[in-house]
DNA sequence: GTACATGCAAATGCTTTGCATACTC
DNA sequence: GAGTATGCAAAGCATTTGCATGTAC
C-alpha cells in the first residue's frame, strides 16, 4: 500500500485497516464514481472476505473525515467519489454513465447558487442534471 | 371536487380516478414537497383504503404526464411536488425542513448550468444544498 | 365491453444494525 | 490492554411487482 493513500487516513484520524485503506485507493485512483457494490466488487479481489456493509461502514468513515463525498444522481443507488472541488454531475438516463463538468465550470455554479442563499448556511451542494450524453444522443439520432 | 383538480389531467390523457384526484389536489394545492407516505396520509384521511402503492402508481403516471416532479434531496425518501419553474431546493440537516429558492433565482442558476453543459441534452435539472437553515442557525449559536 | 387502475400481499433492492471475534493503536 | 472495526446474519425501510377485482372511458 502506497504511502499516499495512507497518509490521509492518519492524519484525519480514521483508523487504517486494509478495508479501509483499499476502498479509499479505489476512490483516490479514479476521478470516478462508485456505488458501494461496485467498490465492494473491486476490493473483494483483493480481500475476499469483504463485506458489503463494512464498506458502507467504511465510507462512513471515510466520508466523516470529509475525504469521500456521497451523492443520490438520479436513480438507482449512492454512488461515492473521493473529494475535490464541487462539481456538477451530468447523468445520462439512457446508459446511466456519470460525468462531471470541470470545477471552473462547477464553480462559477455554485457562487451563483452561494449568492442566493442567503441566511442559509450551506455545508454541501449537489447539483446533477440528468438527460442524454453526447453518445447516446448521436446513436439515438443517428 | 373542483375541477381545476381534474382538468389538468383529462388535458393529459391521464386517467382520472378519485385516488389520483385527490393525490393531485394535495401537491397542487401547496407549494410544499411530500414523500409518498406523508401524500398516503393525508389522502387517507379521504379515501382510506388507500394502499402505498397507489400512492406510487399514482405519482408514476403524474409524473409521467409532467404535472409532478420526484427529487431526492439528501437523505430519507423521495420527495414530490407539482412541476413549476425549475428551483434549486435547500434542505436544513437539522429540522429536515426544505425550502426552495424562487425561480427568477433558481433560473439565473439553472441557465449558467445549462451554458455549460454542451454535448449533453438535459432534461432535468437538480440543484439542491444541504445545510442548517436561518431557524437552527439561530438556536444553535445561541 | 375493454383497457386500465386499485387493493392486497409478497418480494425486491439498498442500507443499517447487533453481536461475537479480530485487529489497530 | 482498551477501544474500535470487521464478518456474519438478520432486520429495516422505501419502493416495486403479480394477480384478481373493480372502475373509467
């Protein structure tokens, strides 16, 4: 296990266990985004006893300590992705992958919506559009 | 029943039936957000052998017909509402409580996430916070 | 009369929880 | 050694589905 992706753990104070550690090198690897099977999926190759509910556990953890950040985009399950700078999440109803705007885009967004709000004290802000992606688009069109 | 209840969803071709009626005359008549069960209740008080899933079959062919919008804002259920302008929702963490921003504000935000989002057809948009609002603010700083 | 919606009951999918054991600090 | 995380099993909650009956058109 690399140091990098350790070292974050022990300075929030989460405790390090090999669950923990390689379900946040998944996330930390990828700027994508993960529901808790598909990452239980993943790090089940590495450690075949996982279970599913230690990696919500973990996730909980691992989001408390502000490195992970949860989202409902949509249907189906949460999915997971390592935090970075705010960003819209673009949905795509018809093969339900998730992208995201760049965090330029993303915050220009968000100060709008920071602008707006006031006398609220926002903590997280979500904000997903679901629709067609340019693929599917072009295929249905085609 | 009043037929600005009912109109709307023989213009729609959706089939009116006193459950859906009555589903349908409770969000339009507030500019409020409810989960299936809280709609459950109230129309119970009405129709009471309404069953749950009614409630969901019923919101299913709403919103089908445009006339009702699902979201998932934070955690819990899914919450519904009659379609109006596209708003940006804020859910206070503490009392649960969910408001939402008037559209001339919301549609400020909206249009700068649609300038953004070329390549994808969006069909809707989601934009809410988390946070604590002006009343827990309040209370909790004492 | 035909097609569709409802009630009822059971099932589903995702997520959480209790408890004994194992591990981290 | 003390406190916490994990595996395992079971429960929980929100939501969906199958099927017979009832209702809207």
């Amino acid at each position: 296990m690399e140091r990098r992706f350790t070292e974050p753990l022990r300075e929030r104070g989460v405790r390090i266990t090999p669950q923990r550690a390689f379900i946040w090198q998944t996330l930390a690897s990828s700027d994508g985004h993960f529901t808790a099977e598909e990452l239980w999926e993943r790090v089940r190759e590495i450690l075949p006893g996982l279970e599913i509910s230690t990696v919500y556990r973990s996730l909980e953890a691992l989001a408390g300590a502000g490195l992970v950040v949860e989202s409902r985009v949509g249907e189906g399950p949460r999915v997971f992705e390592a935090r970075s700078a705010p960003h819209p999440h673009l949905v795509c109803e018809e093969c339900g992958n998730i992208s995201h705007l760049d965090s330029a885009a993303g915050g220009r967004i968000l100060e709008a919506l920071e602008a707006e709000t006031e006398g609220f004290r926002t903590r997280e802000l979500h904000v997903f559009a679901t629709g067609l992606c340019a693929e599917c688009l072009a295929s249905s069109e085609g």
